[in-house]
C-alpha cells in the first residue's frame, strides 16, 4: 500500500519544500533585484549554489551516520529562521546586502544536509518506490510550476516582506511533516571519522559503474547542454516574441513534467535506465527549436517533450539507485551524486554568454542538441547502464516493532 501515513507526510513535505525552493529562486530575482540589481541577484544565488556545492559530500556523510530524518528535519529549521530573518529585515526597511547574502549561505548549506536525504529516506516510508518516486515526481512538478507564478503575485501585490514570509512558512510545514515521520531503528554507528565515511562514500559511488557513468555524462551535460539552455534560451526567447513566451515556455516544460511523471507511474521496465536514456533522446528538441527560432506553438511542444523527457528519466534514475545501492551507504552515494550532477552547472551557465558572444547563441544551443543526442548514445552503449535491471522491491521495516524514530 502506497498511502500510508509515513509516505503521506514525506510526500507533503517534498512537495511543499520543492515549492518554497521554487519561490526562493524568484523571490531572490526580484526582491534582491529590485534593491541591488542583476549584480546582487548574482551575489545571492552563488552565496547559495557555492557553501551548496561545498557541503553536499559532507551532507550524505552525516545523512548516513545519524539517519536522513533529523539531518532533513534540521535543515528545514535553519531555512525557516533564515528565511523570517530576510522577511524581518524586509517588513522593518531595507536589508543590507550583506545579510541577503549570509542567508543565502545559510539556505545552501542547509539544501546541502537536506538533499542526499532525499533517496535515503524514501525506502524507510514505501516498499514500492518506482510508484512512490512517479507520484513525488507528479506533485513536485506541479510545485515547481506553482511556486515561481505564487512568488510574482505576492512580490507584485504585496512586496518582499510577505513574499518571504511565505516562503519560510513552507519550510515550517515541510518540518512538522518530518517530525510526523515515525521510522523504526537508528542508524548503526560506524565507529570512524567523517572523513574516513566520505572516502567509502567515495569507493562505493567509483565500484558502480552504472552510477558514475551516468554522473560523467551529467558533468557534460552542465557544462554544453543544462547550463546554457536557461540563460540563452530566456535571452533568445524573449528577445524574439517577448517576455510572456518564455514564461509559456517554462509553463510547457512543467506540464510536460507532468506528463512525463504520469507515463512513468504507468510503465515498469525491466531495464529502467535504458528506457529513461530513450526518453531522453527528447530532451534536446528544446534547445532544437530554440536555435532554429521556432514559433511559440513549436516552442511549447518541444517544451512539453522535454519536460516530459527528463520527469521520465527522473524517476527511472531514482528508483534504481534507492533499490541497487545498500542503506547504509545510499545517502553518501546520493551526496556524490547530486555533487557530481550539479557541479558543473554553474560552469556552463557562467560560459553560455561569453561562448555565445564569439560564435552566436544559435551554435551554442545547436552544439547542446549534438551533445544532448551523444550523451543519450552514450548511455545505451554503457553494458552496465544499458544492462541494469529493475530489482526486486525491498519490503519497509515494521514500524510497529520499536518506539524508536530515525
């Protein structure tokens, strides 16, 4: 049964921190923005994504040592206060930039102990994750295409104050659903340091090649395909048929999430990785009908398809590694993961516009769908990636034998 009460609270606390996270982002554009300009806008988003970066590996280390719940759980206090803070500093004048920065820090640091918590989690509320994963997958798509519209109504109507305070708010509600979690067992203590934890983090993410070769591919992907879509498809878009298109462009690309999620809920595949690298031979038409100048209904299609393309392969990617990687060792390999995929992100977004000023925008994009297209051969040419099987479900321990919460 999927809809127990443990999974019902996980699931209305992804849903609703992947909304605040949504809100965030906008809330940073336009309130920081409106004070400080795009150079304060800049400052803020990498005072985030870089102490982000920095403690992510050690995230899935502590995630493992002392169980995904608390670390989660903490992680959701730290960005409410921080959060209240910038509404505080909001309702009463005008922050200094200096405090929207630290928050900022705080915030990263404080996804970097939430994320790798993510997968450790999943398998102690729900023996059948590939469903569980498609359902999270569904709401939070629908999040993230609610969170960036909610943010620019509160900050048009209302200002940054409240716009902030509502976005502390969800990390409130993400928290108390955490704390509602009940989980039998603790986590068995490893009697080593840290860093001894993060180097068989290391040797366990390296020994799988179906885990790191995916990862080498996402390196390429941030750095020639993920980074420069955003900045140079917003400038390409909206320069050509103005601001509203590209936000219907992102509005596709929820919708297409949607779509993608329903389709994964529907189909099992016995090898989940090749079927979700097939699907993400629809990525690239995207960036496609960007550089080609396509006309707005093309655009949302394309949108759609690669919504649909990376929701799909998504939950394929998630419900293999929560179902082929030990417990003791899923959020450390998580933490290498998304510090793996994530890394080279910022590279790519930081190159899209000088590359683009040398040979035009258009080659750019047109370079990403080549690479998009060899990067999906790549993975169904991987045996260990082509060849990786949907394992057995593991069943959830009974709650009912212990009193003890994770």
């Amino acid at each position: 049964m999927l809809w127990t009460g443990n999974f019902l609270r996980y699931f209305l606390a992804r849903t609703v921190s992947v909304y605040g996270d949504a809100m965030l982002v906008v809330a940073s554009a336009l309130a920081v923005g409106h004070l400080y300009g795009a150079t304060g806008v800049g400052l803020v988003l990498a005072a985030y994504t870089v102490p982000f970066l920095a403690s992510i590996l050690f995230g899935g280390v502590f995630a493992d040592r002392i169980g995904a719940r608390p670390l989660m759980l903490g992680a959701d206090v730290v960005r409410l206060l921080a959060q209240s803070a910038v509404a505080v500093a909001f309702f009463t004048g005008t922050p200094h930039l200096w405090l929207l920065i630290v928050c900022s820090a705080v915030s990263g640091i404080s996804a970097a102990a939430f994320q790798p918590g993510v997968n450790g989690i999943m398998p102690l509320v729900t023996d059948d994750l590939h469903r569980a994963n498609a359902t999270i997958k569904i709401a939070t798509s629908i999040a993230q295409l609610l969170g960036p519209a909610t943010a620019g109504l509160l900050f048009g109507f209302l200002g940054a104050a409240p716009l902030y305070a509502a976005d502390a708010a969800t990390f409130a509600v993400s928290g108390l659903c955490l704390a509602g979690l009940r989980l039998r067992g603790t986590p068995a203590a490893t009697g080593s340091s840290p860093l001894r934890d993060l180097v068989e983090g290391w040797h366990g993410f390296r020994s799988r090649t179906w885990i790191w070769s995916v990862i080498l591919v996402w390196i390429v992907y941030g750095v020639l395909l993920f980074g420069p879509l955003i900045p140079l498809g917003s400038v390409l878009i909206s320069g050509r048929l103005g601001a509203p298109a590209y936000g219907w462009t992102e509005s596709g690309l929820a919708a297409g999430a949607i779509v993608g999620g329903l389709l994964a809920l529907r189909l099992r595949p016995g090898r989940p990785l090749a079927a979700g690298a097939v699907a993400m031979f629809g990525y690239g038409l995207l960036p496609l009908a960007i550089a080609l100048h396509a006309g707005l209904p093309v655009l949302l299609g394309a949108a759609a398809v690669n919504g649909a393309a990376w929701s799909f392969w998504s939950v394929m990617w998630q419900t293999s590694v929560q179902t082929n990687v030990p417990p003791s060792m899923l959020n450390r390999i998580t933490s290498y993961e998304v510090f793996g995929s994530d890394g080279s992100l910022p590279i790519g977004q930081a190159l899209a516009g000088p590359v683009a000023a040398l040979v035009g925008a258009e080659a750019v994009l047109g370079s990403s769908v080549a690479v998009s297209v060899l990067g999906c051969v790549a993975l169904l040419l991987i045996p260990a990636v082509r060849g990786l099987r949907r394992a057995a479900p593991r069943s959830v321990p009974d709650q009912s034998l212990s009193t003890q919460t994770q």
